[in-house]
C-alpha cells in the first residue's frame, strides 16, 4: 500500500478516534493501527518489515512482560478487558483494541464532600504537546498527548515510523546541550495516488530538496541552508546496509548533480548526509526524508497554508494556477506551489527555493499559532500525518526521540530562523546553462559561520552569561603586548589537515612571516576539529604574536605548557586541525553574512516575485 492509503485505508479520521471523557476530563483514545511503507530507498524499521509481513510487531507492552503493580493510594485501576491483557503477552491481532475505562486522577475523592459541589478535575497542560518537530521537505509538529490512552497511542505512533540506517555517516544523533544539525530531504518519488505528474517515472527518488537546518547550542537562533539539487558535487563511496542486513561500499562519483547523492546507484539519505558533509564540513546529527505524499498530508492536518504570489501564476508543468495575492493552500495546491519554478523568478531551481524559504516560513508561523496549539484535532492529525509521512535515520526510530528533538526545536523563535541557500554561480563549463557550482568566494564563510554556530540573525535574547563570558575571556588572550616574529618559537603538527600542511606552514612562517624558530613537528596524536596553539604564560606574548600572524581567533589558544625542544627550549605547539584551510588563511570565524548572500526570516511574510 502506498504512503497516502496508508492514512485512508480504513476511511477513518484519527482525530475521531481521541474522545473526551467528560468524568476525567481527559482524551481517550479508540483507534485501529497501521503499519506505514517507506517510499525510500534502504532497508526498513523492523515495525515496518513486520508490517510489510503481514505480521505486527511484539507490542512494548509484551516486551516487559505482565509484572501487576498495585494502583496509588487514593487511586482506583482501570477494569482491563481481557483481550487487552492478553495483548501484553501474545501480540495478537489488533484490528479493534479495547480501551481502559476511564480512571480518576489522583487525589479526587469518588463523591462530592457534603456541602461542596463537584467539578471536574483541571486538566494539566502537556510539554509534549508543544513540542516542535521539523520535518524534511516541509516541517510538522509531532505533538504527543499524555492523557489517558497515551501509552496506546504512543505505541501507535511508533508503528507509524519508517526509520532506515545512518550507515555511520551522522554524528551519532542530536544532543541536547550541543548545536544541532538535522538533514531535511525531500525526495521526488512518485508515490500516492494523484502523483503520476509530478517527479521521476520509475525512480527510486532523488534529493530534490535539501535543507541543512543548524539550531544554535544555545536555542536562540536557527539557519536553514538549502541546497541546490544542480549543485555540482563530489559524491564520495558511501557504505550502505543493505535489506539482507549486510554492507555494500557504493562508489562515488566526481563532478555530479547533487541530487544524485540519493536514489542513484542504490544511494541511501546516509550517502546524501554523506556528501553534505564534503560540501559543507558540517556533519548532519540526523536526517528526515519527505516524498510528495508529505506535503499533502501535512498542510491539509494543519488546514492549509497562507502564501503571497505578487503575479498571477499558471504553470502547466506544476498545474499550479493561482491570481496575484494571498491564499491558503493545501494538498495537491500545496505540492504543486513548491513545484513551481517557470513562473517565478528566473524560472529556475535557484527561483523555486526562494518559493519553498516563503512557504516553511509560513507554515512555521501556522504551527506555533494558539490556533494550532490549542486543537486537539489538530493535532493528533498533525502526530498522524507527520509520523505516516516520514523517513526518518535508525538515531530517531520513536516517538519519544522525535519528541525529545521537537522539544529542543520548539525553544526557537521564528524571527531568529533564517532561511538561506549555498552561494553559487553558473557552471563556466557549460555554453547552455543546466547546472551551478559554488561561489568560492562567499560559500566557506556561510559554511564557517555556521560550523562556528555564528547567528545568521542579530539576537536580541542574547546568549547565556557563561557563553559570554567565554566569549570575553578568548578574546582577552589577544589583547596585550606581542613580541617580535623573530622572537616566536613554535613546533607545527598536523593533526587532521591535508597532508603537507605542516611543512607548507613552515614554509610560510618562515619565509613570508618572519618567524625563524619554527619547526615541523609531524603529526599530532590524534585528530582535532579546530586548530589550536598551547603555550606555557610566559610565552603568552610569542602566542599572542603568532595569533595575529595566522589568524587565528582566542578561542584557538590554550593556556597549558610548554614542550621542549631538541636544543632544550620551550617551545609553543602549533597543531593544525580539520579547520585548517592553508598556510596564510585566516581562521577568524567570520560573524557577519556576506552582503551578496540572500536571506530571510520566518517571521516575515514575503510575496513570490
């Protein structure tokens, strides 16, 4: 069954199903499960193979076994039927699952007190139910509930996921006190009804969009990169699980579309992180993939998505036709919205991100609005149909992970969220212009900034005390006297630039940079992200000089000791890290966006052109 019967094959809304028990005032509920089908390319969840079996998969429940816990003082148990108990232990069909009564909470007496009116317990407000998940392609909340039946539904939920393997290629998933990094993929497969026009026929989908999307550590701000699918890349070997649980190393290739990183030559979304990663230098902590059936389902749960057109557009290739002004699309308007590219702007692939930037800005405003968050129906359609419509890595394979990841999301601002693509420029190789290539010369600052997790936006809620303290205390190792490149003893080790980078450093230091006493040192012992310099305090002076010689920023010199020489002198230590670009480049993060860089914010509404 196709990704769209999934959510129609039993023609039931699954907000029907979620109940209001007016004893409890909580939301029980009553639902059939159903198992979802991947529309992308690598071996499924185990859920999902089951599924696709015929057979459903041991329940969490049945895992744990049936161990009895005697009910909270003051608590009565839910009467369990039968065939629900039994459930804990066989896994049997589902096809119509009891419910647990209803249950009073905790601390509510049976019976009004003599003299008092009853009333019906207050609800608590959830934290998961604001949590804020954005999803590949397009984003979506994943909004769990927690009242009673949320275990059930839970379970549901999970069954729902389609997870695939990261094959090692992603940083071994999000954390909750470092930057996060989430790979967003949205793929033209042709799956669903109602998508023989759009996409590849026959194809097992491509990276058709691509987003990188980097929340600060600090949850104050987010950049969301978009990547260009005719972007000329490397795509480098890529190590793939394959159905049979075995690995197969696919090749790469120089000199290819983007997006060829998926779909093609049996490429997994690991292989597309992959490649990311040579691009940008920034590795993805996870990833999500979305095909056409995504978009239609996800706008249509939150009823629909406003747009701006500053022209009337009619395009036969998106069947998208819409008059000048505002609208609110969803479905099949929706998909054929982010589709279009000859009616706006230059007609080109640069022209339809600027489309897609407009519309995630738009629906990004729509799921943080109280009319979103304050509707059940909402969203439980929004849990449905952002878990049916997904792929999602083996690191984010639970509704709880999801969950814990939209936590951390929801925490930013929309006016902080900058929407940008990678600089590039045509391809000079070709006389008809089909392809781009990077713009070398404003590409590696947008890369560096965010590596250094540099805010695309001014933030006015400013970063917390112990980050800027940090902050002063770097660039406080720079300030004060500096002594005479003559007088600068260093050793330089590489320790994970390209080979030869020590003795071209040398080389520079000593030729073009005066400092004499230098030595190559070798490799380091091990490899490092960032290029540093340790030296004892006394020879703060020697680093301070050597700092301004390179380049290098405060947070690039460590306070530590000194080493010794093979003539018995103390000596700084230079070690060349990942970041390294070159003898004579500065590695002073930059903290500004290039003018000629395009950029926007989701909290702006902007008119397609």
């Amino acid at each position: 069954m196709d990704a769209q019967g999934r959510g129609r094959a039993d023609n039931i809304d699954p907000a029907d199903q979620w109940v209001l028990n007016p004893d409890t005032g909580e939301y029980e509920l009553r639902l059939t499960p159903s198992a979802p089908q991947s529309a992308v390319p690598g071996p499924r969840s185990r859920s999902a193979r089951a599924a696709a079996a015929g057979t459903e998969p041991e329940s969490a429940a049945g895992r744990r076994g049936t161990a009895d816990t005697e009910p909270a003082p003051g608590r009565r148990r839910a009467a369990e039927p039968e065939s629900a108990a039994g459930s804990r232990t066989t896994a049997p069909e589902r096809d119509a699952p009891e419910v647990p009564g209803p249950r009073r909470r905790r601390g509510v007496p049976e019976e009004p007190s003599p003299g008092r009116r009853g009333r019906r317990p207050v609800k608590k407000k959830s934290r998961t139910k604001k949590a804020l998940l954005w999803t590949g392609g397009v984003m979506a909340f994943v909004l769990v509930g927690t009242a009673g039946g949320a275990y059930l539904y839970l379970e549901h939920l999970n069954d729902n996921i389609t997870s695939v393997s990261d094959d090692g290629a992603s940083t071994g998933g999000f954390s909750k006190d470092k930057a996060i990094n989430i790979l967003l993929i949205g793929t033209d497969k042709r799956t669903g009804a109602g998508n023989e026009g759009y996409g590849d026929s026959g194809s097992a989908g491509h990276a058709d969009t691509t987003i990188l999307l980097h929340v600060s550590k600090d949850r104050t701000n987010a950049t969301a990169l978009s990547i260009p699918r005719d972007l000329i890349v490397d795509v480098p070997d890529c190590p793939t699980e394959q159905e049979d649980g075995s690995s197969e190393i696919i090749k790469g290739t120089v000199g290819v579309r983007f997006n060829t990183s998926l779909g093609q030559d049996g490429r997994t979304p690991s292989c597309t992180m992959r490649t990311v990663t040579e691009l940008t230098g920034i590795t993805p902590d996870n990833f999500m993939v979305a095909d056409f059936n995504a978009v239609k389902t996800l706008t249509t749960a939150v009823d629909g998505v406003e747009v701006c057109l500053a022209k009337d557009i009619d395009d036969p290739d998106s069947h998208l036709k819409l008059s000048e002004g505002t609208h609110t699309i969803q479905g099949e308007q929706a998909l054929a919205f982010l589709r279009t590219r000859h009616s706006v702007g230059f007609g080109g692939d640069l022209s339809r991100i600027a489309i897609q930037q407009q519309f995630l800005g738009s629906l990004m405003r729509k799921l943080k609005s109280n009319d979103t968050l304050t509707s059940p129906t909402k969203m439980i359609k929004l849990a449905e149909a952002g878990t049916k419509a997904l792929t999602v890595d083996s690191q984010l394979d639970s509704i709880t992970k999801l969950k814990d990841l939209g936590l951390e999301l929801g925490k930013l601002n929309t006016k902080n969220l900058t929407f940008t693509t990678v600089p590039v420029v045509d391809n000079p190789a070709e006389k008809v212009k089909a392809t781009v290539v990077l713009n070398k010369g404003t590409a590696p600052t947008v890369f560096r900034m965010i590596q250094d997790d540099v805010s695309f936006t001014e933030v006015k809620e400013q970063a917390k005390a112990s980050k800027d303290a940090a902050a002063a205390a770097a660039a406080a190792r720079l300030k004060g006297t500096r002594s005479a490149a003559s007088e600068v003893r260093v050793r330089i080790m590489n320790g994970g630039a390209e080979s030869g980078s020590a003795q071209a450093t040398l080389s520079w230091l000593q030729n073009d940079a005066g400092v004499t006493k230098s030595e190559n040192a070798g490799n380091a012992p091990k490899v490092l992200s960032r290029t540093t310099l340790e030296y004892a305090p006394e020879q703060a002076a020697q680093a301070r000089k050597l700092a301004a010689v390179m380049g290098l920023p405060g947070t690039a010199l460590k306070p530590g000791e000194s080493v010794t020489n093979a003539q018995g002198l103390p000596t700084m230590t230079l070690t060349l890290g990942k970041d390294f670009e070159g003898a004579g480049v500065s590695l002073t993060a930059p903290t500004t966006v290039p003018d000629t860089v395009d950029k926007s914010t989701a909290d702006k509404v902007e008119c397609a052109k």
